[in-house]
DNA sequence: ACTTCCGAGCTT
DNA sequence: CCTAAAGCTCGGAAGT
C-alpha cells in the first residue's frame, strides 16, 4: 500500500484521498494508518513533512521522498543542481517554468514567511500533482541503466532522509556542564562576548612582547606575515604548518593561542549556549548536500566537532552509546566497484593496509615501513595524489592490484574528457561548467587547459569512490533504522560511522543489529556475490571519546 | 552598518 | 605537514 502526502495551500497537509488536514489531523491520520497498514508514504519532501510528524510524536517506517529522488534523476540527466521540489518537478512536467526550492524547512519559522506555501499554482491539487511527479519519475527510472539499483538507492535515500529528521528532533546526547569545565579548564573562566578569556589574552601580551613589544593581533593571519617581516623572517602564510617551521619565540605562544582561539570561536560558550539545549545538540542534517552524496549539515558545524569535544558526548544514565565505523571503507568500496579479485581478498584482514603492504613489498620491508606506504598509494589511486613518492608507489600497486587501480584511471580520464560518471547505485557526477569546457575545449596543449583537465579528472576518480561509499552508508542507515530495537536511535551519523542512543540493556541488541546490517548493506549495495568484507566493530561505551 | 571575500582549521 | 577534496564556521579586512 502507498499513500501520497504533499504540503497544502493552506499550511496544512494533503493526504491523497484524504484531502488537506490541519497538522494535528495529518498527525493523527498516519498514526492510525502506520498502525493498521504500514504504507509506503510517498511524501514530497521528507525534510519538510517528517519533522511536522515527530512534533506530534508520530514516526513511520517506510517512505520514498520525491525531492530527493528528483535530484537524483537530474543529476542523471546532467542536470544537477536545477530546483528538484514538488513545484519544479511539476512544472518541468508540464513545459513550464520550475520555481527555485524555498530555501526554509517546516519546522523553521513557518510563521513568519510560511515556509509551508507549497509554490504549485493556486487550484493545482499538491497530491494530484505529486502522484503526477511520482508516475513521471518511475518512467524515468526505467530508462535508466540499471533501474533495480536506482530504486535502490532512492529507498535508501529516503529512509535516510527519516533518520536526519529523527537525528534532528532526538538530538546528540551533550553534557554542557563537562563542556563548560572543560573550556574553564583550557581558556579559564567564561567572559563576556567579545573579550578574550584570561589564556587568551595572556597569550596575546606574550605574542606581542614576543616580536618587541609591538601590538600584533593574533587573530589576524596578515598581521602575523607582517609581524614576522619585521623580524626579517618570510613566510608565505600564518598557517600552523608553516608556522611550525619557523624558529621564533612567538612561533610556539602563537600555536597554543591559535589552537584554544579555534575552540572558542568554533566551540566556545556561545556555541555551547545556541546548540546545546536540554543535554541534546540539535543540528540539522541535509541528506544528499554534497555531490558525491555524502551528508553535509547545517548549524553548529555537526560533522566537525572536533576530537578534544567527543568527552561531551554522553549517554544518558541507564544509557549507553553504541557506536561503530567502518573501518578503510573507500579501499574496500573500490574493491567491490572494480571486482578485483586480489584486492577483495586483502579486504578479508580487518587491516587492509597491513595486507597490502604484503603484497607490494614482502621480502624487501617490514610491515611497519611497509604499511604507510601501502596507504599512501591507495589514496593516491582514490584521491589521485602525486605528490612525493606518490607516483612510483601507485605504480607498485598498478602491478599488484592492475583492476582497482585501472577502474580508477579509467574515472580519472573520463573526467578529463568531461564526461560523468556513476557511482555503484546511480549517483552521477556533475558535468563540468561551461568555462571548463571553453578552456578545455581547444587543441593545444595550454597549460592551464592540462590543469583543468587534470584536477576534474581528481574530482571523478574520487567520485566513483566516494559516491558508492555513500550509496553503501546510505543502504546501511536504512537497514540498521529497521533493526534497531526500540527506544534505541541513531543520534550521529558522519560519513563512515554511527552512534546509537540505547538503554543499557539493549546495548548487546544493538551492536548484534548493526553487525547484521552491515553484511545485509553490502549485499544490497554491491551484489550477492560480492566477496569484500567491510568490518565494523560496534563499541559500547558511556562516552563518544572512549570509542577509539 | 552592511555585504562579500579571504585565511584558517576542523571533520571525513 | 605528510595523500585529496568538500563543506561549515569564524574573525578580519576590504568594499559598498
């Protein structure tokens, strides 16, 4: 059974069959029927729609989100980036012109300038025009390459696009007060806005009385470069790398300021005091936001909380965390994307890298010489490094594992000719701009052109890796979503890794989940006869930072 | 006062 | 730092 639901005219919801319900009423219409039925909801934007839902309390277990889908099918026509919501989706379908996505979510402010206003013509039916939408992106699927993989992936899209929802309104178990300790502890005791904490400002009077007495703000990267000019020591940049080469007295006190400056700015008190409310930070998480796939965030840097902070991440009393990544997955992704044999193989060890490292250099280094080594040109064959003793390493691996690191070049060309390319389930790389292509476009063997070439040929090589590692994390979320024993919830999710908020005793029940969804994701993903093993050790633990 | 850009650094 | 790329956010600085 599916069921379609569209925002309404007016502000409320329209159910197919049922008409536009108020949010109470749309509310209660799913909860009865997710408790009878269980329908597919066909739902023109999960982002929208869902988080009106979890208001109420009410979740669902499946549903196909038509925006993401729309995006997805653009992207396969070449066409990423057009506006991919309801409204355009419609318009494109009747030869008009498709209106810009509104940039707001439902759950934002709808009163004040009604985010909810579904932008579909007035007297236009919003779940008329969705089963319209739906019926057109269903065609469209079956002239794809491989359909089967394609359906796939917008089924795992969308039941990712429920767990950002769920991870948005549930939140990230946060202690503030070990938070607070912890920034007393680094900066000493919280200022007002706008004026350094104690540390912070001794280690400005040192950093000025380091280069003579002179005001120099550290906070300034051009007031650094200057501050060491008049010491007759050039450096191209302030950066710390660079810094770290210089033989200066202020070189370690400005280190030690830039390093706690970063925490407070980024993760001070005032971050503290706008995204931490009732022991949960609350970001908003976009599914699909970057292209290859892979989630980005909005609000309170959600995938960059850096590594100092993880102590702050703890489980409710009574609660733990469970948390797992999936160790070298890109290495494995490709492994599976490119069938080679020796390198599915190597992915039977939990330390890929160790096993490579046999293979490029038994007899003539130990595995700890070897290891770093190995990892370098792998990366280099994913990210299409160069640099240092990248080149004669990646050809070493060429011999050793010739399908892997030729399924990658052959990308890496395909970009260099403009062409696109597709990830395992169907994600497809943007075409180059236009500028690309004029500068490109000519004979001659142009410098620059070469450049262009080569970095967007980078760009796809890395695609195809890292866009099927996000079609696998995305399948992966929807089968550990359906798995999850209950009040147990996904609260993080980073690219590779999850965490799981659970009652302690359900704790040994989530890790036996997330140990059989990942087998499952694989198979799903990349076949069933896929041989590479991809390891994923849940942790139970009470705190984020004692997960590795 | 506001916008826009840049440098920097954090995560994967 | 090391091997690449993308995205988010901040503060400074320059432009309007």
């Amino acid at each position: 059974m599916q069921v379609v639901v569209a925002q309404g005219h007016g502000g409320g919801v329209v159910v197919a069959g049922a008409g536009e319900l108020s949010e109470a009423q749309f509310a209660r219409y799913v909860a009865d029927l997710e408790r009878s039925r269980a329908p597919r909801w066909v739902m023109s934007s999960v982002a929208r729609l869902y988080p009106v839902l979890l208001r109420f309390g009410v979740r669902i277990g499946r549903c196909l989100d038509l925006s993401l889908t729309e995006g997805l099918l653009l992207a396969a026509a070449g066409k990423a980036g057009e506006p991919k919501e309801l409204p355009a989706a419609w318009a494109r379908l009747h030869g008009l012109e498709p209106p810009p996505d509104s940039p707001a979510h439902a759950d934002q402010q709808p009163a004040l300038f009604d985010a909810r206003e579904p932008g579909l013509p007035p007297g236009t039916d919003p779940a008329r025009a969705a089963e319209d939408v739906l019926a057109a992106q269903e065609r469209r699927i079956t002239r794809l390459d491989h359909p089967d993989r394609f359906r796939l992936l917008i089924a795992a899209e969308s039941a990712s696009a429920l767990v950002a929802a769920e991870m948005g309104v549930d939140g990230l178990p946060w202690r503030a007060d070990v938070h607070d300790r912890l920034l007393t502890e680094l900066l000493g005791p919280r200022t007002p806005a706008g004026q350094r904490p104690k540390k912070l400002a001794e280690l400005a009077t040192r950093i000025s009385d380091a280069f003579g007495g002179k005001p120099v703000n550290p906070d300034s990267p051009q007031t650094i470069v200057r501050a060491f000019g008049r010491e007759g020591i050039s450096v191209p940049s302030a950066r710390a790398h660079v810094l770290r080469t210089v033989d200066h007295p202020a070189v370690p006190l400005l280190i030690e300021y830039r390093e706690l400056a970063r925490l407070h700015s980024a993760n001070g008190w005032a971050w503290l005091d706008e995204w931490v409310d009732g022991g949960r930070f609350r970001p908003s998480w976009v599914v699909g936001g970057v292209v290859s796939g892979r989630w980005a965030s909005s609000g309170g840097g959600a995938l960059q909380i850096p590594k100092t902070l993880r102590v702050c991440v703890r489980a409710d009393p009574g609660w733990k965390l469970v948390v797992a990544d999936a160790a070298q997955l890109e290495p494995r992704v490709l492994a599976a994307l490119s069938g080679d044999r020796r390198l599915a193989e190597a992915s039977a060890s939990t330390d890929l890298y160790a096993r490579l490292a046999d293979a490029m250099f038994a007899g003539t280094m130990d595995v700890t010489e070897g290891r770093p080594r190995a990892k370098i040109a792998m990366l280099s064959a994913m990210y299409g490094g160069t640099a240092g003793e990248a080149a004669s390493l990646l050809a070493l691996l060429r011999r050793r594992f010739p399908d892997a690191v030729s399924y990658v070049e052959h990308a890496a060309r395909a970009g260099e000719r403009g062409e696109r390319v597709r990830s395992r389930l169907g994600r497809v790389s943007p075409a180059p701009s236009a500028a690309w292509r004029a500068l490109t476009g000519g004979s001659d063997d142009d410098v620059r052109a070469r450049q262009a070439a080569r970095d967007w040929g980078r760009f796809t090589r890395n695609f195809v890796v890292q866009a099927s590692a996000a079609d696998f994390t995305s399948v992966l979320l929807a089968t550990l979503r359906r798995r999850l024993p209950a009040p147990a919830h996904l609260v993080f999710f980073q690219h590779d890794e999850v965490i799981v908020h659970a009652p302690e005793q359900l704790a040994p029940d989530v890790e036996t989940a997330i140990a059989a969804s990942v087998p499952e994701a694989a198979r799903l993903t990349f076949g069933p006869a896929c041989p590479v093993h991809f390891p994923m050790q849940p942790v139970t633990v009470d705190t984020y930072a004692d997960a590795k």
